[in-house]
C-alpha cells in the first residue's frame, strides 16, 4: 500500500515574511482576507480525487467550515 503524506501551510497572502517591509503588521485589519476562501478550494480539489482514505480530507474539509 502506498501512502501519501501531504501538509500545506496556510496563511494570508499579507501575512508573509517577505513583504514585512512592505506591509506593516498595522495595516493587516484593513487587508483583504482570501486565506479561508483559497483553504476551501484546495479541500475541495483534494475532496474530488479519488483516494483510499478520503474521509480523512472530507473530514478535515467539515472542520474547517465549522469555524
């Protein structure tokens, strides 16, 4: 049986360390959020292949529209 481990990182497009300098932690209030909307994009893309263990993702996709 072949197993595939697959973790992904999420935060909001502003929120990365790079743009630090660019834009300051201050201005985060005012930004647009995407991170939930792009998050259920991915679950979904990943609740639509057929795996072995798919209620694990299924799973983790109604977990995260519950908060």
């Amino acid at each position: 049986m072949t197993y595939i481990l697959l973790t992904i990182d999420v935060e909001d497009w502003f929120q990365v360390e790079n743009f630090k300098q660019y834009i300051p932690f201050s201005s985060w209030p005012s930004r647009e959020l995407r991170v939930e909307k792009n998050t259920h994009k991915i679950l979904d893309l990943l609740d639509s292949i057929e795996l072995a263990h798919s209620s694990q993702l299924t799973m983790s996709h109604q977990l995260s529209a519950m908060s």
